[in-house]
C-alpha cells in the first residue's frame, strides 16, 4: 500500500524511503501563516491534521482510497515559536537567539485513511553550541539555515557541526519521527488491507 506524505520536505520523503515506505508525493495546499498558536504541541498537531485533512479531500475518491500522512515541525526557545526563516536576516537572528542554548524541537504528525486516523506529537530537546559571530557568519553564507525550522539543519553538511547535543529523536528534529511514525502507520495498514480483504 502506498502512503501519501502531503509534504514536499526533501528530508520527509528520505527518511520514509529509506525506511522502505512506498510512497507518493502530493504537497498540501494551505495557509501555514492562518494557524497560531502560543503552545508549540497544539501548533504543530493542528498544522499536521490540516495538512493530512487537505490532500485526503483531493485523493479520498481513489480506488482502493489512501493512506495520507502530515507532518509540521518547529522549534520552542523560552516561550518563542520559531518556524522556518523569511530570510537571511531573520535566519541569522534565530541563531543569535539559539546560541549556546537548550531548546525543543517538536513534530507533529497526523495520518488519514478511509477507515482509520491516528496523530501525535513527538518533543526533542537541542543544544547550539556556543558560536562565535564568524561562525555564524560562515553557516548563513552555506545557506542551509534557510527553510528550516530555527535556521539549521542536524542533517546538514554544516549544520551537524553547530548541534552540541540532542535528547530524544534525531529523526524528529529532521523532520520526521521514523520510529513512531513506522510503528503507526503499520498499525493503519494493517486495518486497511484486512478491511479490504
């Protein structure tokens, strides 16, 4: 059974097929800007239903109907949503803000089928090492910062270089809690296929 992933994140779609997950990309269609929230878990589970909820609408009537998953992800410094950068000024302000911090990175995931739905919210705790202003300097100029949630990438060539410790998943600050995410969409596959046998 194929899964819809109603994203067009890159590190999403790689960590689902290096799991071995068919897959099919359709990007959701909304308005990410229309959802605030001051608590970061109700944020990202709303933005991931709404996500999920979109692109099932366009794909529900498919036979056999799909499996769609949604996901969003931001990062919590001291009360502060932090989303992905506008740009490079803006970029360069949430490293000047995470430098030689502690904070949350927290996944949001929400799956939609024509029988069953499951969501959740995974939190893991970053530590920025200390940088000094030329290395932040230097980071923004590789521009992975940018289109990432707190302006850096864990996954990234760079951006590897600027984490000093991570408690919990290091998937869920990619983008995308494998562990728990297999573990719920086997489940839902499961009840698919004996739904439709």
């Amino acid at each position: 059974m194929t899964l819809i992933l109603a994203s067009n994140s890159p590190r999403r779609k790689e960590l689902l097929i290096n799991a071995g997950v068919p897959l099919r990309i359709i990007p959701a269609d909304i308005d990410e800007e229309s959802v605030s929230f001051k608590k970061p878990a109700k944020a990202v589970l709303t933005l991931a239903r709404l996500k999920a909820e979109n692109v099932y609408e366009r794909v529900k009537d498919e036979d056999p109907p799909p499996l769609v998953l949604g996901a969003d992800t931001l990062v919590y410094l001291k009360g502060a949503i932090l989303g992905k950068p506008k740009d490079i000024n803006e970029a360069r302000e949430m490293l000047r803000a995470l430098n030689g911090q502690d904070h949350d990175v927290f996944t949001g995931y929400a799956f939609i089928g024509p029988i069953s739905q499951a969501q959740n919210v995974a939190r893991t705790k970053v530590r920025i090492r200390a940088l000094n202003s030329e290395e932040i300097e230097f980071y923004l100029r590789t521009l992975e910062p940018l289109d990432k949630a707190g302006a850096y990438a864990v996954q990234g060539e760079y951006g590897q270089t600027v984490i000093e410790r991570i408690h919990g998943s290091l998937t869920n600050v990619i983008g995308l809690p494998l562990p728990e995410v297999l573990a719920t969409y086997r489940v839902l596959k499961a009840e698919m296929e004996k739904a439709r046998s």
